[in-house]
C-alpha cells in the first residue's frame, strides 16, 4: 500500500498484509493536511466507510500465521532450505512441521519472486493457524496438485477451488492468481497443510491467510 500526498509524494508504504490502524491514521493525517491546504474551515468531514456485500469477514486478530514467501528474496519462513539462495535446492522434508514454517519436499529452483518444482510428487507443507488458506501461484497448462490437512482430505473444509474426486482434494493451478485452498467453517484453528505436486512446473509465490 503507497499513500501519495497532493504534491506527488510518496509519504506512507506498507508491504504486505497488517498495517490497517497504521495506514488509517496517515489516510486521516493526509485529510486533515489537505483540508487545510484547501482553506477550508473546521474540521475535515469524517469519512463514511462501507462494507462491500460480497466482502469475507476477517477477524485478523484470530489469525496467527503471516504472509509467506517463496521466492529468494523473501522466503525467512523456509525452514529446510538455504533462505535468500537463487538457483535450485533438493530438499527433504523434516519430521515435524513446525507453526509457521514453511517447507519443501523433492528438487526447488528458487528465483527472486517464486520457487518452482523441477521433480513430480515435490512437496509443499505448512503448519497454520487460520480460517483460511489462500495460495497464489501458477501452472502454465496446467499442474494438478493433492491437498492434505493433518493427513486427510479437506472435506469441508475445501475452499472454492479445490474439488472432490473419490475422497481426494483436488486442485488445478493454472493461469497466475490467487486459489483459495481452505475455508473451514468451524472457524480458526491451527492444522497442518500439505500439498503434493503431481508434475514439475508450479510456481508458487505466497501464502496467506484469513
């Protein structure tokens, strides 16, 4: 998020999620800077604020897992690599998955902004605390994956993207986006997620949560 003053410049940056009372109190300063600039008398009218109908209630409180990078120059959450390495790593899984720590199973090649699988059946698993799961990636014509959450399908749990075939969860990561994997409708909690690519070629470049 940039906010930008009347002048041109660049006065306030958040990257990535948090930040909302922090960006809210600049986005109030600027007001005031401008309703003063303006010669305008008293105070600046207070914003209305609306909620869209199609918007997903996020208690952010509840979660407790960050936004999480793959690509070398962000990845401080990988955690059986060599964080902020470019080229490729063979990885094995450790035995336990700990909160908030990502790790990556089969041969990776890591550049600045993803990392993609270079072997079938790599392995993505994440331990989480959330509501829901949402990864942004990409497939090129297609990359079919298997999802797991404490060793089982989703179930209900499933997010819009995911489907269903013989008790399996199911998803096809193709053109670059954002898929939601988890949407639990008892609420937040914390599990592990596990992702198991059937071919190389997926680029995968966050997770984050809600």
């Amino acid at each position: 998020k940039y906010l930008i003053d009347t002048d041109g410049f660049v006065v306030y940056d958040n990257i990535g999620e948090g930040g909302y009372g922090e960006t809210e109190q600049k986005i109030q300063e600027l007001l005031v800077e401008l309703h003063v600039r303006l010669g305008a008398n008293g105070a600046p009218p207070a914003p209305a604020i609306t909620t869209p109908a199609s918007a997903i209630d996020v208690a952010f409180e509840k979660v407790g897992s960050p936004e999480t990078y793959f690509g070398s120059e962000r990845n401080e959450f990988l955690v059986n690599g060599e964080k902020k390495k470019r080229g490729e790593q063979t990885l094995t899984l450790p035995d336990k998955a700990v909160l908030n720590g990502l790790a990556l199973g089969g041969s990776w090649d890591f550049s600045s902004e993803f990392a993609e699988n270079k072997t079938a059946q790599a392995r993505i698993n994440y331990r989480y605390h959330a509501k829901r799961v949402y990864f942004v990636a990409s497939g090129g014509a297609g990359v079919e994956v298997e999802i797991l959450r404490d060793g089982r399908p989703l179930g209900k749990a499933a997010g819009k993207d995911i489907r269903e075939v013989g008790g399996v969860s199911h998803a096809t990561i193709r053109e670059s986006r954002l898929y939601e994997l988890v949407n639990d409708p008892d609420g937040y909690g914390t599990h592990t997620l596990e992702i198991i690519i059937k071919q190389p070629g997926l680029k995968a470049f966050t997770f984050t949560f809600g």
